[in-house]
C-alpha cells in the first residue's frame, strides 16, 4: 500500500487555497487600481514587496529554520528521526525533505518549502522528550501532508500579500506624517481648504489600506484553519490510525500548558507553522484570528474518521 493514494488528494484544500489566492489578487488588483487612478507612486514599495515575496518563496525553508533554531540533522546524528520520516515518504511516494530538530523545549513540529523537492520537516526536542515513535510518527505524518498538497508554498504566498497590504500601511502613514503623497509643495501652495482636502485624501488611504489588510489578514487565517484540518485528515489517512493522531494532539496540547508562559509568547509568532499553536495559558483569540481550529473540532474530526475507518476497513 506504499501508494500516493495514502495522501489523497484533497479537492476542499485545493479549492480554498485558489479561492484565497483569487480573492487576495482580485483584491489587490483593484487595490493598485486605485492607487494608480491616485497618481500615487507606487514604484518604491512595489519593488521592496516583490524583494520579500522573492527571498519568502526561495528561502522560507532557511528562514523558518533561522527563526526556530532549527538545525539540520544528518541519519549518523538522529538514525531514530530518519527512520520514521523515511517510512511516512515512503508510504506517501513522496520526496524525502530534510529533518531539522530545533532545541526548544516546546512540545511541536512544522514543515515549510516552496516544494516537495525542497522542504524541510524539523520537530522540536521538547517534541521528541514528551511523545513516543507512534506518536512522532503521527504528528510528522501530519507535517507532511502540508508539503504533499503544497498549502506551505501556498500560505508563503498568501502571507506576501498580507505582508505588502501591511507595507502599503505605514507607507501612507509615514508620507501622510512627513510631506504628503509627494504632494507636499501642493499643501503648502495651496493652503486652507486644498490643505484639508489633502489631509482627507491621505487619512483616506490609510484607513482603505488598513481595511484591506484587515480582509487579507482573515482571508490568510481562515485558510490556515482549514489547512491544519485537511492535514490532520490526511496524516491520519496515511498511518491509517485517526486515534494516534488525536492522541498526540491532545498530548502536545496538553504540555504547552507546563511550558513557561514567557516562552510560548516568544514562539507565538510561528503559530501558522506549528502543528499545534503556541499560546500562554489564560489567552484566547476569536476563532475568526485563529491559525488553527479549536482542539475540539480537530479531536471531533478525528474520532469520525476513525469511526468511518472501522466500518470500511481498507
């Protein structure tokens, strides 16, 4: 059974991930639109963003390691680790990413790469302290799901145009603040109510910018709910055991609570990434701002698809 059909294809993943795409260029298409018809030049910020989505796409992998403290970890160095991933590519036909163990002491797991021939999956020592092999394996099977339907290179992207709308934001911020949208000799030369005017316009911008990057912000957040749920899904699908998974689930999420609060909120920023989210004890965040759905659903998931397993055994 060590076939691609152990990771199926995922038609609700795919169909979220084009449609966030879509609704994120749709969006900043008529966005520029507007800016341009503004005559405001745009040139500066558009060639800083495009910078970032070049260096986001190319190196996030190195990126996300750097920011973890992850360091890459050769067969010699952790046999154990490469065991249980070399099983999971195997049974998913997949490429083999590399395996990175960052030395933090939160219990968790990510993979990021713009393919599946350049990924890297890393798990944490605290991951590997607290779980057993099945377990890993569970969680690691779940990290590999993201890499197989491609959702990081997707969210990578996504997270580019969230970044550029943020950009676009302390921009008009900054020029309304110091001289104008390169209108400044017009302020002063007009004066009195062409003044005001300008001080409408620029107050304008920043509050539509603002709003669009409040839209790109959820647009971004509800596709990283749903991707941890097809992955979930799929981990499960491919170690054939939906209970592991939610065990191991419930077992990290049940640690994060012993990890000292100064340190969770240091690691909260990688919350998209990880397999479960990093959050001090006493936070909570709406659903809508969530990188991950509630525990509960991903448990309910889980126990339906085990459910569904038992009564058509493959």
């Amino acid at each position: 059974m060590a076939t691609r059909s152990r990771y199926p294809a995922d038609r609700g993943l795919t169909a979220h991930m084009l449609l966030t795409v879509f609704l994120l260029g749709l969006l900043y298409a008529v966005f520029i639109t507007a800016l341009v018809l503004a005559k405001i030049n745009l040139a500066v910020i558009l060639v800083l963003g495009f910078g970032i989505l070049f260096v986001q796409y190319y190196f996030s992998d190195k990126i996300a390691l750097w920011s973890m403290g992850g360091k890459i970890v050769s067969r010699e160095q952790q046999p154990q680790l490469h065991a249980v991933v070399d099983r999971l590519v195997a049974m998913a036909d997949m490429p083999k990413p590399l395996v990175a163990i960052a030395m933090s002491d939160i219990p968790n797991a990510f993979a990021t790469g713009r393919n599946q021939k350049h990924a890297v999956v890393c798990v944490t020592a605290g991951l590997l302290r607290r779980l057993n092999e099945p377990e890993v394996e569970a969680v690691l099977a779940h990290e590999l799901s993201h890499v197989a339907h491609r959702d990081v290179a997707v969210m990578t992207i996504a997270s580019f145009l969230g970044i550029l709308a943020g950009l676009m934001t302390r921009m008009f911020l900054y020029m309304g603040l110091f001289g104008g949208f390169g209108g400044g000799g017009n302020r002063g030369r007009g004066g009195g109510a062409a003044g005001g005017q300008v001080a409408i316009f620029e107050f304008g911008m920043i509050l539509v910018s603002a709003v669009f990057y409040a839209i790109s912000f959820v647009l971004i957040r509800a596709l990283s709910r749903y991707r941890e749920l097809a992955a979930d899904r799929s981990g499960a699908i491919l170690i054939g055991q939906p209970a592991l998974l939610a065990q191991a689930l419930v077992k990290v999420s049940g640690e994060m609570s012993r990890i000292p609060s100064r340190d969770l909120r240091s690691a909260e920023h990688f919350n998209a990434f990880y397999f479960a989210p990093a959050l001090a004890p006493g936070m909570s965040l709406s659903s809508l701002f969530a990188t991950h759905p509630p525990l509960q659903r991903r448990l309910d998931q889980l126990a339906k698809l085990d459910a569904e397993m038992r009564r058509n055994p493959a």
